[in-house]
C-alpha cells in the first residue's frame, strides 16, 4: 500500500503577497501624505484679495503668494523685529510712500494688521516696483532692499552687466530672500498653475 503525504502549503506565497499590498497602500498614502504635507506648506489663502489687487496691479498672483509666504508665513498679525507688518510685512515709511503715490487718505498705518488692506498695499507696492523694474527678481531685491539699494546696484557694472538684471547681490540676506521668493513662485505655479 502506497502512502501519500500530504504536502503542507507554503506560507510564503500569502506572506509576500500580504508585504507587496502593504507596500502599495503605504506608497499610495505616502504620495497622497506628501501631496497633502505640500499644499500644506504653499497654501491659497487670501484668494480674493490675492487676485484682485495682483490683477489691479498686473501681478502674476503666484508672484504675491510667494511674497506673503516668505513675509509672514500668511499671518496677518505679524510684525518684525524692525517693525514691519502684517501679511506682507510692509514698513511704515513703505506705507507712507505707497499711500501718497495712490492718493489714499483713508488708510492709517495700522490698517497694515487688515489681511485685505496689507495686500491691496503690498500689490500696489508690487506693482510701483514692476513698473520701475520690469523682472521678479530685481522687483524681489528691491521689496526687500528698497529701491535706492536696487538702482545703485543696477547702475554698478560689479553687480549688473545690462543695468536692468542684477547678476550679483551684494547684500546675502536680499540674495536670500530673492532665491526664496523664486523658489516659492516657482512651487505655487507648478501646483495651482493647471492650465
């Protein structure tokens, strides 16, 4: 009489299948965790005032998002060590002179803690400086060096070869903050900019 054995099935086809379909659920939520921890970090907010005084002032929105992320992080009730305020961090003798290019005598320097007149403020401003300027960059040095810094640059053949790009900064905090700016651009347009 012949005897057969019964043959114990292997656990190890079911356990590599178990490790594969675990592997797949943590890739999707890690991307879907990433995508999330992402928007996150380069949030919309503002959205109405963003885009109505980045339009009024012929600003690429992304551009004024950029500036309100590095500014203030988005909170409206931020100031500076030197006394800069609000979402994009604008200085009192900024708003001086922004208030009197735009004819404003409604405002008051403290209006500057208000989300939607801090960037009415901050896009004029933008906007005074795209005119003077022409490219995000040295509207970026000059947001954050001020436009007498930026003009002397322009003119100083050490710091810019056409007189209209900056192709050196001679301050490293503006040169940091323009490499930010960009990079902060750059990152809300690849994520909102679905065209």
């Amino acid at each position: 009489m012949t005897v057969y054995k019964r043959r114990k099935r292997s656990k190890s086809p079911i356990i590599i299948s178990i490790v594969i379909i675990a592997a797949i659920l943590l890739l999707i939520g890690g991307y879907f965790g990433y995508n999330r921890f992402i928007l996150y970090q380069y949030p919309i907010k503002y959205q109405e005032y963003v885009e109505k005084y980045a339009a009024e002032n012929h600003l690429n929105k992304y551009f004024v998002y950029a500036v309100i992320k590095t500014e203030s992080g988005f909170r409206p009730d931020a100031e500076s060590d030197v006394g800069a305020r609000g979402l994009m961090q604008i200085m009192e003798d900024t708003f001086d002179w922004v208030k009197f290019k735009s004819d404003d005598d409604e405002a008051v320097y403290y209006d500057m803690y208000n989300a939607e007149t801090n960037i009415k403020y901050g896009c004029k401003l933008l906007g005074y400086l795209s005119e003077e300027f022409g490219n995000v960059e040295t509207v970026a040095a000059a947001y954050h060096a001020g436009r007498g810094n930026v003009n002397n640059w322009l003119s100083d053949k050490r710091y810019s070869l056409d007189g209209v790009h900056l192709d050196k900064i001679p301050i490293s905090d503006t040169a940091h903050y323009v490499d930010k700016i960009k990079k902060a651009m750059d990152k809300y347009i690849s994520l909102y900019d679905k065209k």
